[in-house]
C-alpha cells in the first residue's frame, strides 16, 4: 500500500468458540411477513373475446388502449378507468421471448390476448374497481394480483422477531448453542424479502480465503470468477484468515436450502475474491487490482455490488490508499454499486490513521452497531469499535458476540461471533442486492441516496448515519 500503508482485512474481535458448532438440528416455526404499502395495484382482467391493441397514433379514452371485433361494449369502460386513474393496461402474455422457438398459432395469439393487466395508483379503491369489472357483460374475471414471492426461507437459524422493544430480539438454538439471526428482523429483511431476494444480481466480495464448500454458499458462489489479487490465480480456498471470507459470504447472500443460515440477499450470486494472502505476492496492490478485476468480467447483464471488506493495519479506513480510492472512483463511474466497510479503529472514518483527511471517493461507507434489546448503539468490543463521521451513509448490526454466520472448519460450521463492520457491510450489501433487484436501472448515487434517507438516525455521540432499514429502502428503490 502506498506510503507504507499496511492492508489487512478487516477484523473483527475473536471469534467466540463456544458459540461455534455444527448445525444439526433445531427448526423453530417461522413468522408472518408483515404487509407493506405497495407501489401500485394492479388487477389482472379476463375478457370474453379477443382483443387488439390501438395504434400509438389513435386517440383513446383512457389508458386502456384495447379494442375487440367482438364488442362495442368495452368503450364503456374508460369513464371507470378515468375515475380511478388507471395508469397503465399492457398484455399480460409476450408473444415473443428470449431463445423462445415456437411461434404462436393464431388460436394462441387469440386466446392469450384476452388477458390484460391493469395499473392502478397505490390509494386506488381496488375492491370497487374489482366489482364493476366483474359486473360487466364483456369481463370474464377481475381479481387484484401482488408481485409473486417465494416463500420465507425456512432454515433453522432464522428465527423470529421476538418480543421487544424493537424488532429482532437475541435467542440461541436451544440444540446447538447457536444464536439466531436476530438482525434480520431489526433491519426489516424478513419484510423486504416480500419484494427480492437478490436475484439477478452479483455480490463481488474483496475479502480473504473462503471455504466455498460450505453447504450455505456452495450453491451461490459462481466458482468461475474467482480470483487471488495476491498471486494472480483462482485459488481463494488454502491461504489466509478463511474463517473471515466465509463468514462475509454467509451474511451476504448465503443460500436459503432449509440449512443453517439464509443471507440477507439469498438468491444473489457471489464472487469471492481473496485479496490478503497467495502463494507468490504480484507486484500492484491486491485490493485496488481485485476491484479492477471485477470491473474487467462480463456478469452478463447482471447488477454487481462491490463489496469492500479490508482496513489498514491500525483500523482505518482503506480508502486512504491512492490506488484503493482511484479503483473504486473508476468502479463508480463504470455503473459499479461499492459498498465500503468502514473499519474498526474507533475514530474517524473520514481521516488516514495520520490524521489527514481521506479525498472523498463517494462510496457507501458502512459503520456497525451492537445489539441492545431497546437501541442500536455503535459497536464497541474488547480495544475494538466501530468507526465513525460525517462520511458514514449507514449502519447495520455488527455484533462480534451475537451475529450468527458460516465458519469454515466444515461444511456446516458455524459460528456466533462475526461482528464489527465486516459483518455490518456485507448486510448492507445484501440489502443493496435486494434495492437493485428490485430496480436494476438504479445508479451507485441513488443507491446511497436512497440509504442515507431511509431509517432512523443514529443518536450515539458519534455520526453513524442511518441504522438500516431494509423494508424502507426496497421500497424506495422500487418506486424510484
């Protein structure tokens, strides 16, 4: 690192032995998913005869722009539309897909054109809209849909809420030891899981080792984009603290297969790239040539969040070295989301451990808190804390006693004492899987506007940003 600047990954306190072990059992019953005010309303319609669609260039009476040889009778429908601000009616069948080979036969294209969906404002009196539609000679059925969702995961160490002054209480699985994931529910994942779980987009975690054998991360781990900044291979499995890589992932966007633990973005998929330790150490710095690396791939389309998980040798943070700040800059221009850990020193994020302010870089910069069964204090374990500042966009929990994630002594090891901001940055970036794929047009600024203006304000002494709150920023990004 550039002025002797040592980078080390970014550690948390000791992880906590006796709450290590390997899950084998204990399923406890999952809660209910808290309804959210929806984005719009949509009513899917079925009509009793085919329809074709007006040309852009002839004037309708209302977004419904459908006609039918059958009947004169749909015109009487836009005086209803009107009313309730229809915004949009569109096909619900594509009669052309991506690598689709069959083409209709014209009873298909008949019969599927018959299926609209209709668009309306989230305030819309759908139970009204509902019971016209249904009265009506030419409509064969009218019912409100919501965005499909999978089920909520059903892996053991989920959880529940709890009781409590705040959502997300600390239990242990009474057969292992293990504690819950308690921090799904105070950042109101288990809420955004209603509207993504990550699909479609890629976390690329700049770490150490890892063990991707691991039975909540090998269905996720795209294990042909992985790659050691240190020595230039794709070996991240042998070398360096694998405990911390595995750790990371797991909280990230390990799977949801009724195993252990689910991450925050359990359908992301992962890149792990290994940035502290190799068998040959390559000229350049390993974190600022991973970010590059990343940059250089094809994700085919996909999203990707940088996720940034190394301080330097006295726990700042890393963005004070040059190339560290100019990959990340570069990363953000190219349409890249970087998610940084703020470090663990205890001062000031926005300083180099001299004292000289760090050039801005514009990242997500992600401080940590600990648990409290009434607060979300900053983190604060052994000579450890959380750093802090103005620069801070947000915090998460990042508990180093309670904060259950993947270990890597085995496929299905465990452990209770990931914390400080390596844990508190890779929920943030799961959460920023789930805000793009819920909008995937989204930019790394709006992203951490959206952030920094959704939850609750940090009150600590320190600046901290804002605590996460999952539910809040999903749909924010939806509607933006």
């Amino acid at each position: 690192m550039s002025n002797g600047t040592k980078s080390t990954l970014l550690r948390h306190s000791a992880l906590k032995q006796s709450g290590t072990k390997r899950l084998v059992e204990g399923q406890l019953s999952q809660p209910t998913v808290a309804s959210e005010q929806p984005a719009e309303r949509k009513v899917q319609i079925e009509v009793r005869s085919p329809l074709w669609a007006i040309p852009a260039r002839s004037k309708a009476d209302s977004a419904f722009r459908f006609a039918s040889h059958a009947s004169n009778n749909l015109s009487s429908l836009h005086s209803l539309f009107r009313e309730h601000e229809l915004r949009m009616a569109h096909p619900c069948f594509r009669q052309s897909q991506p690598r689709q080979k069959r083409r209709w036969a014209q009873p298909d294209k008949d019969n599927f054109s018959r299926f609209v969906d209709l668009h309306f404002p989230p305030d819309a009196d759908v139970s009204t809209i509902v019971k016209a539609l249904r009265a009506h000679a030419d409509i064969a059925q009218a019912v409100e849909v919501s965005k499909y969702r999978p089920a909520f995961p059903t892996d053991p160490l989920i959880g529940t809420a709890g009781t409590g002054p705040l959502p997300g209480q600390a239990a242990q699985d009474p057969t292992t030891g293990l504690d819950l994931q308690w921090y799904l529910f105070r950042c109101l994942v288990d809420q955004a899981w209603n509207l993504a779980t990550g699909s479609g987009v890629i976390i690329a975690d700049v770490d150490a080792g890892y063990n991707l054998k691991h039975q909540d991360l090998v269905a996720n781990v795209e294990t042909e984009y992985t790659y050691n900044a240190v020595d230039g291979s794709p070996n991240v499995t042998n070398l360096g603290d694998l405990a911390h890589g595995t750790g990371v992932l797991g909280l990230a966007g390990g799977a949801s297969n009724a195993l252990g633990i689910a991450g925050v973005a359990y359908n992301a998929r992962l890149w792990p790239l290994q940035a502290d330790a190799g068998t040959t150490q390559l000229p350049g710095d390993p974190v600022a040539n991973a970010i590059t690396w990343i940059v250089g791939q094809d994700p085919g389309g996909r999203r990707v969040v940088i996720l940034i998980e190394h301080q330097t040798g006295a726990g700042g943070n890393v963005e004070q070295c040059p190339a560290v700040q100019a990959a990340i800059i570069s990363a953000i221009q190219k349409g890249y989301v970087v998610c940084v850990a703020a470090g663990n020193g205890g001062k000031d994020a926005s300083l180099a451990d001299d004292g000289t302010p760090i050039p801005e870089t514009g990242s997500i910069l992600v401080g940590a808190t600990g648990f409290d069964p009434a607060a979300n204090p900053r983190a604060v374990w052994g000579t450890e804390a959380s750093n802090f500042g103005a620069r801070i966009t947000v915090s998460a929990p990042g508990d180093a006693t309670n904060d259950v994630t993947c270990r890597n002594l085995g496929i299905d090891d465990y452990t209770s004492g990931f914390g400080g901001t390596s844990g508190a940055a890779a929920k943030v970036a799961g959460v920023i899987a789930l805000m793009l794929e819920a909008n995937n047009k989204l930019t790394h600024d709006q992203v951490k506007q959206i952030l920094g203006q959704n939850g609750t304000a940090l009150a600590d002494g320190e600046p901290m940003g804002m605590f996460l709150n999952a539910l809040a920023v999903v749909q924010s990004a939806a509607k933006s």
